[in-house]
C-alpha cells in the first residue's frame, strides 16, 4: 500500500514555494533593469539634443551635459547592483 510522508510533502511544497518566490523577485528584477535601460537610452536622447542645441546656438552646455552624463552612470550602477541581486538568486537555487 501506499505510504504517505507528511514532513517530506511538506518540504516539497516549502521548496516549490521558496522556488516560485526566487522566480517572481527575478521577475521584478529583470523588469527593474528593463526600465533603466529605457531611462538610460532617454538620458541618452536628452544628451544628443542638448548638446545640437548648444551648438546651434554657439553655447557652452558643458554642465547640463555633465549633469545628464552623471544621471546616466547613476543609472548604469542601478543596473549592477540589481544585475548583482539576480546573480544572488541564481546561485541561491
């Protein structure tokens, strides 16, 4: 007849939810470096722009473009760290 382990299920069921639980702050994660990446290519618009515009205009823009260029290495060091959490979760499992 069949034998039924209650602790062992019950480990299992536990697994399963601490796996499905990595899976979801994986999730977040990625979409967090998704929307950065997003951020950065924006910044990125906003420097071009800024600095066509200065041009045209026969201006310095060097600290508005100083300003962009540090807003985008924020976001740069956002995505390592968040990259760093989803290496944390890989080697969790």
């Amino acid at each position: 007849m069949f034998k039924f382990d209650k602790s062992k299920l019950e480990q299992k069921a536990s697994k399963i939810v601490q796996k499905s639980g990595d899976m979801v702050e994986s999730g977040k994660i990625k979409l967090n470096i998704t929307n950065l990446e997003k951020e950065i290519n924006s910044l990125k618009s906003e420097l071009g722009n800024t600095l066509y515009n200065a041009f045209k205009a026969g201006n310095n823009a060097e600290s508005e473009l100083t300003a962009i260029c540090n807003k985008i290495d924020e976001k740069y060091q956002e995505i390592d760290v968040l990259q760093k959490q989803l290496e944390e979760l890989k080697t969790k499992e």
